[in-house]
C-alpha cells in the first residue's frame, strides 16, 4: 500500500532572498500555524523577510536539532537556483532531511542526490506522489470527515480547514488535519499532493490520506480547485468521491464575480448551485453528507458591509455564514452534531 509522506521535526525555514513575508507565503503559512515546529530561520539577507523566528545558519540550527531543511519559497520558474545547491548539500551532510514543493525536483539535481545518497538522508519533493496509490473502493470507513470545497481557487479552504481543525482540538476533540496541498503538507508535517496524482487514483488516494478511525475521530480534509473551474475541476470531484465526508464547508470571497486569472468568461456560479453540485456528488460515496456552513474571506469589504452580506447569504442557505480570519470556526463546529 502507498506510504503517506511524512516530514520529521522541528523544521529549519530558508527564506532565501525573499523581500517580505508574502514573498515566503509557504514558509510564512507554516510559521503561523506551526510555530512550535519551526526551531529557525535561514535568510540569505538580514533585512529580508522575517517570520518571527530565530535567525540560525546551517550548522547551528542542526546543532539545536532541526530536523528537516524546509524550502519554504517558490524562485521564479519554480526551479533551484544553482547558488542554492550548495546550501541544500550543506543541509544534508548536517544531518537534516531536505523538503521542497518546488516544480523541479531537487532529489534529480545529481549534487543533492549524491549527498543524499552518501549521508543516508531523505530529500522530500512534496509534489511526488506516493507510489503504489490504489483506486478509489468508495467502501463507507468508520470515523466522521469534513471537506472544504470552493467556489473558485485560492478562496481560503486550506485557511478554513485548518482554522476548524484548531476549533475541533481546542475543544477538546480528536481530530486531525489532512493535507492535499504542498503548504499545508508542510503545516501538518505529512499528507499527499493531490494535485500531482494521476486521474484514476486521486479517489483512492483520499481514502489513503483518511482512513478508517475511532467513530469519534474527525479528519478535516483539505480541498483543492472548484467543481466549477474550467481547469482543475477534476482533483476537486477525486476529493469529493474520496472523502466520504460527513460535512462540507463552501469556501468563497466575497465580492469575486469571476473565476481568478486568465478565465474571465467564467463568472462565478451562485452559491445555492454550487453547494447542490458539491452535495450531489458526495453523496454518491455517503449519502448523508450535509452542507456544514460557508467560510468566507470578506477581506475586500469593510467590517459593516461584509457583516450584511454574510447575514443576507446565511439567511438564504439557512446555515452559519463565518469569517474564520475575522470571526473564527466556532459557529462551524457547533453544528457538528446537528
């Protein structure tokens, strides 16, 4: 069976040369919600992005015992640049593993492969996914499941799932976050890269990275796309068919009236159909998935103008309408039993 990838702590974070926090939004999104894995920092220029932590180079973050090497920025063209080899090899040979979520694969460039191979350390390319990923049996698991889904991409799914995880375990709950993107792979030290799974498996890979568990255990599991984008509909129904989740949240921005980026044919598609579709189709591997709630990023209105809007949607849905930034998940996890 495939073997989920799981990362070793605490992290060293390099943030290379990156100018802001935003520049390093991978590292900066594991530092906020992870700050007790994160032993260091590694910047290439002391007045460059800060994340809060301590700044430590190689040899001393291992010392201190950092565990993994984090690259936690994106270069342009997504590759390695070549002065940021040596530092990777640096890495290995002080007894740290190395992750990236880059579009090249760091554990080919022969320099890294060839330390890897002679200290005995793993290189982690967290878009690779596991071999041996099985097809989806749609077979009912014990435990209880939560998806986030979306109205478009990049509309806060990841965010709400984590920030509903942190609800669940402050309240006590057992409950475990389950990554299906690079960042938060990152976040939770383990997961799988859903959008590098081939088609057939992607339902099956699901079933994988959420498993059976105790009945009182819940598994909030990322989403990733839309059912309504024109590109990446197809990892987003894989998550669906795959998680069998109890409960969905819709994600949305308020105030996006079109699918982001090159797609301005492509409005966005009203938030009663969307939450339909989205039931629709989990329904077809546990047919009493329920709509939990939407969590929205209201950050392009002001307080008093997204406060009515949320209120006009949640009248309409007939379920809890939150901002998690501005509000929190609390009204979400209070109808888990509901």
């Amino acid at each position: 069976m495939a073997e989920i990838l799981r990362l070793r702590k605490p992290y060293l974070l390099f943030v290379g040369d990156a100018d802001n926090p935003l520049d390093a939004k991978t590292s900066s999104g594991i530092a906020h919600w992870r700050p007790d894995d994160c032993l260091a920092q590694l910047r290439l220029r002391p007045d460059g992005a800060d994340l809060g932590l301590p700044d430590m180079g190689i040899a001393s973050a291992a010392k201190a015992g950092a565990k993994t090497f984090v690259i936690g920025i994106a270069p342009v063209g997504g590759g390695l640049p070549d002065d940021w080899i040596a530092i990777c090899v640096e890495a290995l040979e002080a007894g740290m593993d190395i992750a990236a979520g880059l579009h090249t694969r760091i554990s080919e460039i022969p320099q890294v492969a060839e330390a890897a191979a002679r200290t005995g350390r793993t290189v982690h390319d967290l878009r690779e996914p596991p071999a041996n990923l099985p097809c989806g049996t749609g077979k009912r698991r014990s435990g209880r499941r939560i998806l986030t889904v979306g109205t478009d991409c990049a509309v806060g799914k990841m965010y709400s799932a984590l920030a509903l995880h942190r609800e669940l375990v402050a309240r006590g709950l057992d409950a475990d976050f389950r990554a299906t993107g690079q960042t938060g792979i990152f976040i939770e030290g383990s997961g799988i890269a859903i959008d590098a799974v081939v088609s057939d498996f992607l339902a099956g890979a699901v079933e994988v990275l959420s498993p059976s568990s105790d009945p009182d255990h819940w598994d909030v599991i990322e989403g990733q796309g839309s059912l309504y984008h024109p590109a990446y509909a197809g990892v987003s129904l894989g998550l669906l068919h795959g998680a069998q989740a109890d409960f969905l949240v819709l994600c949305h921005e308020l105030g996006r009236t079109l699918i982001d980026g090159d797609y301005p044919e492509y409005p966005i598609v009203d938030l009663r159909e969307v939450a339909d579709l989205n039931l629709a189709h989990a329904r077809r591997t546990n047919p009493k998935a329920k709509l939990l709630g939407l969590s929205v990023n209201s950050s392009r209105l002001d307080p008093e103008a997204a406060a009515a809007e949320m209120a006009r949607i949640e009248e309409r849905l007939g379920v809890p309408v939150v901002d998690p930034v501005r509000d929190g998940s609390a009204r979400l996890a209070d109808r888990l039993d509901k």
